[in-house]
C-alpha cells in the first residue's frame, strides 16, 4: 500500500509506500524525506512496483524493486507545478508496454495524460486535450489491455472519463458524467462492460449506492441504486470479486462500514465492524481467495490530531480471518514526553527477544536497541516527535509514538 503522512497541523507530507506478506507483518518500507505525496500504484508485467504522485509539488513516478523495495528509477516533470499524477497504469501500445497516467490538480486544467517507457522512465508522449475539467481525478482500472478508464469530478457533476490508449495523437475518448457526490471505484463489470460505483444525494437527503455499467463501445448503460436508510456514513473505496460481488467500504457513525452488493444488482447488505476508536475504511482489495483486505485509519486520541493507518484481512462476509496488522499498536513507554532516558514495556512485562528501533519524523531509523531490558538513553535525541518499533523473528510486533523534549 501507498500513500503519505503529515504532522498534526496537516502540513509535512511525506510518501511512504508498505509491503507485507500474506500474514500482514511487514517486509520492508520506503518513506520520502522531502514534500510528496503518492496517490497510485501498479505492478508492472516485469513484478515492479510504480508509483506516482508528487515530489516538490510536482509531478512524480517512482519505479521500486517489489521485493526488495530499492530504487530502480524516478522521473519528476519540471513544467508541472501545482499538479499531480493520480493515476497509472500498464497498458499494451501496438504490443509494446507502456505506462499511462493521468495527471491532475486542484484549480480548473485542461486533460492531460502521458505515456512513459516502464524500462527507462523517458516519456513516450505526452497529450492535453482541449476539454477543460473542474475537478481532481482519483481512480482508475484498466478494462482491457488497451483501455484505462479513470473517475473523477467534474465540474459539479462527478465525470467518468474513458480513453483507448493506441497512441495519444490518435485518442479515442469520450466523458460520461452523471450526478454523485463520490466515485468509490472503477472496475470491469463483464468482458464487454465497464462500471462506476458511487454514492449520490437523490434530493432531500435521500442517500443512494449505485452501480452504473457501460460497453466499451459507449453504449447501452445500465445499473440499478440502493437507498442508504443510515444518519452519518461515508462512501470510500470499492472492489469486485471474481463472482461478480461487490465490495465497499467507508463508515456508518463512526464505525469501520462494508457494503456488499450482488453481481446482478438486485440486492444489497452492509456490515460496520465495531472497534474502541472510530475508524474509517479507506480501500478495499478483493481476493482471489474470496478474502478481502482492507486498508483504514483509525483516530488514535480525543481531539482527532492523530491517526494511525491499519490493514485487515477478512472473509468474503466481511468477518476477520487473520490478526490484522495495525501500523500503531500500543507498547508502553514511559515517561512521555522524555529528556534522559525512555523505558519500553509491553504491559507489564520487559520484551523479550526482540529488536526496537526509534524513528524520526521523516521515518529514518536514529537509533537501534538490542537489548529492551534495561533503559534506553534518548538524551542524544534532538527535540521532536520519534515512533518506537518493535520486531521479533524480522515481523513487526509494535509501534508507539513518543516526544522528546
């Protein structure tokens, strides 16, 4: 998973991109030490991982080793202040592999997509259209070899904009809009059909879920919506099962929120997983396994100034099948806020046979700890905000935030 951090005044982002293995424990991690943000990944046919999003407030595409998570190569657009790469994707161009992407920002722009060569990182082309858009791109899914769509809003309707990607001079594209608050997701419906997921106030506060579908000939539209009968929720993230179900994901007050709607769009259920901190589901990846994983944050302290992101692994019923790895769980250390010395405890009881490190506000380790039996001195620490973790047998047990003063 990717995405970024940032301080408690929202301000500091610094992209960070996660793997870990099917138990949930982590293999290794990569955080940015400058401004950026990553909004999207893709693995390439090659087993690489690309990344895109912001670096220095511009355009950005990092290509990482997935099993190792080193640098293999970046690229970062000079002319594209302000704005961002929301998407990517690996197409196939005339049999060749190629990454598309599609990049956006805040103020009203005009449509502009890139192919870039997923070796070397060089740009293959580079295509603004004439239309202009009102909003912010968020989602994408490759339909077919060939085709991208990708979702959005636009102007104040929410666009869902479809392109063929046969080379850029010679696009193919066509928008479909349609009234909603949210797009939780793109997604292929059939061999012959894409579809939306999204979420729309009919009028009156009458809130609806709705799959619409569409041929990839733009034709043909059909779909069907479910009224939401819920006082607070929100609609984030969705996916589709090999049968056909889909899976959604966000909030109903408060609480961690799975809807569930049938390939034949006739019948939906939701599900809220209750927990002692409000949390919020961010996205959803449905498996082959017919297991799910779900990726939230969860507000850690009263005054909602601190969150921590999470990863879950359930049961096509939305029932928990694993432990979850939680990017935050609780160790006792004390005293906090610290000048001297820290002590590190898990309950009651010193860790054993395990390894701690203390990292920055930037995510570099500052300091490795073998032995958690005895204090450990921070005094050469400078003033700030450091998190300890905590590993055993190389899987991550714990993380825990404290202050040095």
């Amino acid at each position: 998973m990717c995405g970024w951090y940032e301080d408690k005044y929202n301000e500091n982002a610094r992209a960070f991109v996660l793997k870990t293995d099917s138990n949930g424990q982590e293999i290794w991690r990569d955080t940015l030490d400058v401004p950026s943000k990553y909004f999207a990944l893709c693995i390439t046919h090659t087993g690489n991982l690309i990344l895109a999003g912001s670096l220095n407030n511009l355009c950005f595409l990092n290509t990482l080793n997935s099993q190792t998570g080193t640098e293999i190569w970046e690229y970062e657009d000079s002319t594209s202040n302000d704005y961002w790469f929301a998407t990517v994707n690996e197409i196939i161009d005339s049999n060749v592999y190629k990454l598309f992407l599609r990049r956006t920002k805040y103020d009203p722009h005009k449509l502009c997509y890139y192919l870039i060569d997923p070796v070397g990182g060089s740009i293959l082309d580079k295509h603004i259209d004439i239309n202009t858009v009102y909003g912010i791109t968020y989602t994408s899914s490759l339909m077919t070899p060939e085709k991208v769509w990708t979702g959005g809003n636009y102007n104040f309707n929410t666009g869902l904009v479809r392109y063929n990607n046969f080379g850029l001079g010679s696009y193919l594209g066509c928008y479909w809009t349609f009234s909603a608050i949210h797009i939780a997701g793109v997604h292929n419906y059939s061999t012959n059909r894409g579809c939306t997921v999204q979420y729309y106030d009919w009028g009156g506060g009458n809130y609806y879920m709705q799959v619409l579908t569409m041929k990839f000939d733009v034709s043909g539209i059909w779909g069907n919506s479910f009224e939401i009968t819920r006082d607070n929720f929100s609609v984030t993230g969705s996916d589709k099962y090999e049968n056909g179900k889909f899976v959604i994901t966000g909030t109903i007050n408060n609480e961690l929120a799975l809807w569930f709607i049938d390939h034949d769009l006739t019948e939906m259920e939701d599900k809220t997983i209750p927990t002692q901190n409000p949390r919020t589901g961010i996205d959803v990846v449905a498996l082959p396994s017919s297991d799910m994983i779900l990726m939230g944050s969860e507000q850690t302290d009263a005054d909602s100034s601190s969150t921590d992101i999470f990863l879950m692994k359930l049961d096509q019923n939305g029932l928990v099948s694993t432990g979850e790895n939680k990017l935050g769980q609780s160790l006792n250390i004390y005293p906090n806020p610290a000048s001297d010395k820290i002590f590190i405890k898990n309950g009651n009881h010193s860790l054993q046979v395990a390894t701690a490190q203390i990292l920055n506000s930037m995510g570099r380790t500052v300091k490795t700890i073998y032995n958690l039996n005895r204090p450990v001195s921070v005094s050469d620490l400078p003033s700030g905000l450091y998190v300890v973790v905590i590993y055993s047998n190389n899987k991550l047990l714990y993380r825990e935030k404290f202050i040095k003063r």
